[in-house]
C-alpha cells in the first residue's frame, strides 16, 4: 500500500501524471491537494533548475534568461532525475540540444555545453600526480624506443566549430570590458582540458599536437609519436615530438612513464 502511494506520488510530481495522487489526498487544510502537490511539483522542478544552473553557467549567459529556463524545463521532462547524486543529473544536456529542433542548430550553445560539462567530469576525475622534469631526465637513452606516455585520468580532448573556449573565458573572467562573441573558425578546432594539482585546465592545441595526444591517450611508444610527424616535420619529426614532449610534462599533463628497464 504505501509502495503504491510512493509511486503515484513520484509520478505526480516529477511526470505531472497527478490524477492517480490525488485521489490519495485527503480534504483539509488552508490549501486543498492540488495545491499542495503543486508545492512539491514546482520545487522539485526549481532545484533541478539550480542544479543545472551552477552546471552550465556560460550557457545561461549564452543564450539568456529566458531560453535557459525553456532549456531547462524541456530537459527536466525528457531526462527526469534518475541518480541519487545531482551531480550526474546534467550528462545528457548536449544530447537533448541536439536532438530538439528548437536548439539543434544552435551549435554555439550545444558546444559550450560540452565544455562546460567536460569541466564538470574532469574536476570529478581520479586525482594523480604529475611526471616531474627530474623524471624525464634520468630515462636512460637506449629506454625511449619503448617509451609510453600515460595521460592524466582527466584529460578529454574536443573538436569545436566555434570559438567555444575563448567565450567560456571571457564570460567566466566576467571580462565585460572585453567581451569575445560567438565566433565561427574557418576549420575546426582541437580544445583539450585536464586537471593537475586539483586545478583544471585548458587550451587549444594545433592539429599535429592533438594527432600526438590521441597517440599517447592509445599508449603507443614515443617513436609512434615521431613516426606521426614524419610527413610534416621529415627529420625535424623526433625535435617536435619533444618539445611538444616537454611542454606536457610542464602542464602536468602526464602522470606516468612506462619504458623497459634494461
């Protein structure tokens, strides 16, 4: 019995499919049971408007007040909460953009909550530590023929149409003086972002670059990595493999090195 009264009762509120509820409701009071399902209703329906709020506050800014909170209302209906946690309740956002026709060409929007919500899964990534340039420096040299680099557990790397990254820091920054708008590239951009000594980050990276990460992020050797740039760089391939090498381990973008050990 009261399994069936808590099934109706979440029904009611978060599928608006009250008629069932209502019917387990007794008469009394200062307000009658509609009105009182009608608190519960719209209070869940408003945290889970916080909840993505504090989510994809860029997004917010992006597209106002108003088409937010359509967003938002619409998503709540097609993804109720499914989760103890709030803080899984947002994943399906870029999904539901695409797939809506009032939003699916809105591709500024859809991208900014990719990135937003790559921040929220990158600072909830496993903590690890960074490689040190000590570390780089005592592999032996006969040991880079079989060398792999292990990536940070956070790292996620994204193709963007628009100048996603640079809104996101201009609007997080509150950078009002200076404000970038919405802007389309003339070819699509890499954005990579981790997270290392519990501070996340993030940048663009040019197309070799990202062939690279996606090469260590498979833990191919580092004369993969060369091999990569062969085309472009001929004999200067293993150079740009290094510094591009270096500058991750400066980023605290690499957490482990696994080589032979002869």
């Amino acid at each position: 019995m009261l399994k069936d009264i808590q099934t109706k009762f979440k029904a009611a509120v978060m599928q608006d499919t009250k008629e069932a509820f209502l019917l387990e409701i007794e008469e009394g009071g200062k307000i009658g049971p509609e009105q009182r399902l009608h608190i519960y209703a719209h209070a869940y329906k408003s945290r889970l408007v916080d909840t993505l709020v504090e989510d994809f506050p860029v997004l917010h800014s992006l597209v106002g007040d108003d088409m937010f909170e359509d967003i938002c209302l619409g998503y709540i209906d097609k993804y109720p909460s499914s989760h103890p946690s709030l803080r899984y309740f947002g994943q399906h956002m870029v999904q539901f953009l695409k797939e809506t026709e009032a939003y699916s060409n809105i591709i500024p929007a859809i991208e900014m909550a990719d990135f937003e919500w790559n921040f929220n899964d990158v600072f909830d990534a496993p903590d690890a530590r960074s490689v040190s340039v000590e570390e780089v420096a005592k592999i032996p040299a006969q040991a880079w023929t079989t060398l792999r680099i292990h990536l940070q557990p956070s790292f996620v790397m994204s193709r963007y149409k628009w100048n996603t990254p640079a809104v996101w820091s201009t609007v997080s920054d509150k950078n009002d003086d200076h404000p970038i708008m919405p802007e389309e590239y003339p070819k699509i951009s890499n954005c990579i972002q981790w997270k290392s000594d519990l501070k996340c980050f993030f940048r663009t990276v040019p197309d070799d670059e990202a062939a690279l990460l996606n090469l260590a992020k498979d833990h191919k050797s580092f004369p993969d990595l060369c091999e990569q740039l062969l085309e472009e760089y001929g004999e200067a391939a293993s150079m740009r493999a290094a510094e591009l090498f270096k500058g991750w381990i400066m980023e605290g973008l690499v957490c482990d090195l696994e080589y032979l050990k002869v």
